[in-house]
C-alpha cells in the first residue's frame, strides 16, 4: 500500500479578471503560478515534519500537467467594486512529528488584514481542540494568540491572503490562496 504524505508545502496567491467565470478562476491560478498543473483540493492537514518552502523552491520541483494536492480558498463575483477575500491561515504544534492545521476561509467585504486573521483564528482554533487546550471562542483572535502561543503547544500560526475589488464593468473576478503539497 502507497501512503503520500507531503515533505514540502510552498504558499501562493493570485487574483484573476476575464469575462467568463472559468477564465477568471484560470486567471487567478497563472497569477499564483500554478495554472500548469492538475489540481485536487484536499482537506485541513498539515502534515507532521512537513517543511515550507518558497514558492519560488516549490515551482522548481514540478512539472506541468503535474496533479497537485492543494488546500485551497477561492471566491469569485461579478458584482461591480465589490471587495472579495480568500485566505489560507496555518498554526503549527510545537511538537513537529504531531499534525498541524490548515484552514480555508472566503468572505465578501473583508481586508487581507481581516480574512487572514480569520483564517489563522479558524486553524489555530482547530489545532487548539485537538491539542485538548482550553480556549474561549467568543475572545478575540489577538487574545487567543497570546493564550494558544503562552502554552508553549502552538508555535506558528500564518495566513497568505488575497483580495481584490471586483472590475466595474461587470467582469468576473476571482482570487485565490493555497497551500501546495510537494511529495
């Protein structure tokens, strides 16, 4: 039996404007560099040991019509200056040889700054309750970072964010952020 479990994990982001829906999403995945590729979308696992790398790193080691497990966010309208967001956030254990989390998260009418926080809030979160800490979840994310990062169990959490303001001619616009496992 083949278990594939990732070594690597590179971040990326982009944003995509076309008059069609699909081209729009085609667009955002040539700005994030990864349109070369066959990709499948996997759920919230970081897996243990996996290191990061750039995306600059991570584009080197692979090959074009290659099929890539990704976490993805992705959002698209084609309402006119309206504000979309997609955000990937990330908190990691302490302990490397334990999982992390990945968390997707997509929202209209919020900032990078916002929907990032989110994300990293919704991973850290997730990580929190299977490392059995205890945790508030009406705080406030920057009052649950310092508790979660206090702990000493949670040591990193971050987020790679994308949004951009819809065109005002009624094209469509996506943006997208992933997390892209290397084997």
């Amino acid at each position: 039996m083949t278990v594939l479990v990732p070594k690597k994990v590179f971040f990326t982001k982009g944003v995509g404007k076309s008059r069609d829906y699909l081209s729009s999403f085609e667009s955002a995945l040539r700005d994030a560099g990864i349109a070369q590729f066959n990709i499948v979308s996997v759920s919230s696992i970081f897996p243990p040991g996996c290191k990061a790398i750039s995306k600059d790193q991570g584009l080197k080691q692979l090959k074009a019509g290659q099929i890539l497990f990704c976490v993805m966010s992705r959002i698209a309208s084609d309402e006119p200056n309206r504000l979309i967001a997609s955000s990937v956030g990330c908190a990691l254990p302490k302990d490397k040889r334990k999982y992390g989390y990945l968390s997707e998260h997509h929202a209209f009418g919020q900032t990078d700054e916002k929907a990032g926080e989110y994300a990293e809030d919704l991973a850290a979160s997730m990580l929190a309750t299977t490392l059995g800490l205890p945790f508030n979840p009406e705080q406030a994310w920057n009052e649950r970072e310092k508790y979660f990062k206090m702990s000493k169990e949670i040591v990193k959490t971050t987020n790679i964010t994308q949004s951009a303001i819809c065109d005002k001619n009624k094209q469509w616009t996506t943006v997208i952020a992933a997390a892209v496992f290397i084997f």
